[in-house]
C-alpha cells in the first residue's frame, strides 16, 4: 500500500473549481454554448476575469489524469497484473460516464476525450524513454499544427450568425440539440486528444522526477519559472488578442502556465505544517470527489441559469460580467461543504462508489 499523495488532492480540488471557472461562462450567457462557439469579442473585464480560468485547468486536469495513470500503471506493475488489462476497462466506464454527462447535463465534456486519451497512453506509459519522448514530440506536432490550422481559419473567418437563447430551451430540447450537433459540440477533441496524450505522458513523468515531494524542489522551481513566469505574461496577451487567437490562448499557451501551477500549489501544500485548515479541507475533499464535483457543478450550473431552472443567465444578462464570479464562487462553496460531510459518512463519492461498482462488477467473488 503506497502512501497517499497529499497534493493531489489539492491539485484535483483545485482543477475542478477551475474547471467551472471556465464553464460558468458558457452557462451565464443566454445564448449558452452557441454563444461559445461564437467566439465573439468580450469587453476587457469579462476578458480578463476569463483569462484567470481558460484552459489552464483543463491542462491541469489533463496532467492530473496522466499521473493518475501512472500510479494505475504502478499498482499493476506491484501486483504482478497484466498491463493494460482492466485498466481498459476503467477506461471505457469513463468514456460511458462522459457520454452520458455530454447527452444529459453539459456540451463540451471533456471525460469522454480523456478516455480515449487514457486508452493510447496505457500503451504507451510503460516503455522506454526514447519512445516516450518520440510520442511527445508526436503528439505535439500534431496538436500545434491543429491549433496553427484552426488560427488560420479563424482570421479569416467572419463571426456573428443568429443568436439562440439556449438557456429559454427546455432540458429536453437542451439534451436534442446536443444529439442534433454531436460533431460541433465534440470538436474539442481533435484539440484534448494530442494534447492530452503530451499532458499524460508529461504528468507521469513528473510523478516519476519526484514533483510531489521534496526531493523536487529544484523541478518545481524550473516549472514555476517556465509556466508563470513565461506562461503568464503569454497567455495575457494570446486572451487579449481577439477571438483569432481562441484556440492557441486556450489549447497551446494556457497548458504552459498549468505546469506552473502544478508545480506552485505543490509546494504550497509541502510548506504546510499542522492539520489543514476549513479551506484546505473542503478543497481537498473537493479533490478526493472530483467526479462527483465535476458532475455536480455543471448540473448546479444549469439549475441556476437555464430556464428549466431558476433562469438567472437571462435575468442577470445585464449584470455581466460582474454577477457571473459570485454565481461561481457560490458553486464552488456548495460542492466543497457537501464533499466534506460526504467523507465523513463514506470512503467515496457517490459517483465514485457507483463507478468502482461497475468497475468490479465484471469480475469474478472474492476478487478486486
């Protein structure tokens, strides 16, 4: 039995609020993932409150995820279990679960890509360091020339169309629309795979250089420098350079400042001494639920703003930007207080209980 990473959990409870840092701003607009797709231009407050959240924890979670198949890989490896075996199974649960979360609560799911993302990578984890390298640099040049293709398009690309009050449809005209559209709203993917499959494989080796503990110190010092001290001011400029630049600020410069941000929250977790505090204990909680939180706050989000719900991204339409962060922060508080009177009571969440049920479902009494 390894010891618990103490960070992790911190990292997870924190990609996840992040997360929602992004989504909120799709379900606040009226217009919801239409609105999105878009990429019209927003004034410089909005801007900026999105810059603080856009694609740099998608690319956290995206390295989360690789060292969570690493340490998945490890345990195999302890065991003496065939590698990747049913790990290709926990997989495909996931991609099930990002299916039915596409189908039923939210548009852009990005479980679904990081399923078929964990089934390239299994097989590829485990070997060599050259070919490890060769799969970065693989995957890299394909994702680069993905984002460089669709930059292109979009400069010449007019903006505008009709707009839709997505958020005055019904849930089940919500849940025909995304089946109407299933190849606009999974997009994304062409985007999440490569990158996911460098953020994994960069995520697991990592974990491997020792990032999570103290030994790492000289790492997370190069990463902070790298992803905050050059990421940042990058990223800046990529969100403040017009809908253009849309896919390089969010898919190509924000992973740089993840990697910072991995690194920075990681040694802010190690400095600690004593027991966690509330705040440290609710995101952390947060982390050890981060399916369940996932799930929860797009649905909370969707109570809130759609009009099967309370309606707020209509009534509060003329309080934006400024009513869309309390909206967050309010999911955000919620789901962190559930999660720890949840562990409380029980080991797991309750999507993560029901997803370790159908994980053990298949095999045969007395195994795990």
């Amino acid at each position: 039995m390894t010891r618990r990473i103490d960070a992790l959990d911190v990292l997870r409870g924190v990609a996840i609020m992040g997360t929602l840092g992004t989504n909120i701003w799709i379900f606040t607009a009226p217009g919801g993932p239409v609105d999105f797709l878009r990429l019209g231009d927003s004034g410089a407050v909005e801007t900026f409150l999105r810059f603080l959240a856009n694609g740099k924890f998608l690319g956290l979670l995206t390295l989360l995820f690789g060292v969570g198949l690493e340490l998945q890989y490890r345990s195999a490896l302890r065991r003496g279990v065939a590698w990747p075996g049913r790990y290709l199974w926990r997989a495909t649960l996931l991609l099930v679960e990002g299916a039915l979360h596409f189908v039923l609560v939210f548009e852009f799911d990005v479980l679904m890509g990081y399923a078929i993302t964990a089934m390239i990578v299994a097989y590829v984890v485990g070997r060599s360091r050259r070919a490890v390298t060769a799969w970065v640099a693989g995957a890299a040049a394909v994702h680069v020339a993905v984002v460089a293709l669709t930059t292109a398009a979009l400069m010449t690309a007019g903006s505008g169309g009709d707009t839709l009050h997505y958020s005055r449809l019904g849930w089940p005209d919500q849940v025909a629309l995304r089946l109407q559209n299933v190849v606009v709203f999974r997009i994304e993917m062409i985007f999440i795979i490569p990158m996911g499959i460098v953020l994994f494989l960069i995520g697991a080796r990592l974990l491997r250089a020792g990032v999570f503990e103290e030994r790492g110190t000289g790492l997370r010092t190069k990463l902070i420098a790298v992803g905050l001290g050059l990421g940042v001011p990058l990223n800046l400029a990529t969100s403040f350079a017009g809908p253009a630049w849309f896919a390089v600020d969010r898919y190509l410069v924000a992973p740089l400042v993840s990697l910072g941000l991995l690194a920075l929250i990681t040694s802010i977790v190690l400095g600690m001494r004593g027991a966690p505090g509330t705040l440290r204990r609710g995101i952390a909680a947060a982390g050890r639920m981060s399916l369940s939180c996932y799930v929860f706050q797009n649905l909370a989000a969707g109570v809130l703003c759609y009009g099967w719900g309370l309606g707020l991204a209509d009534r509060f339409d003329g309080l934006r930007p400024w009513w869309v962060p309390v909206a967050w922060a309010g999911i955000c508080l919620t789901f962190m207080a559930l999660s720890s009177w949840w562990l409380r009571r029980f080991s797991r969440g309750p999507l993560e209980l029901a997803w370790q049920w159908a994980y053990r479902a298949p095999l045969p009494a007395g195994r795990s």
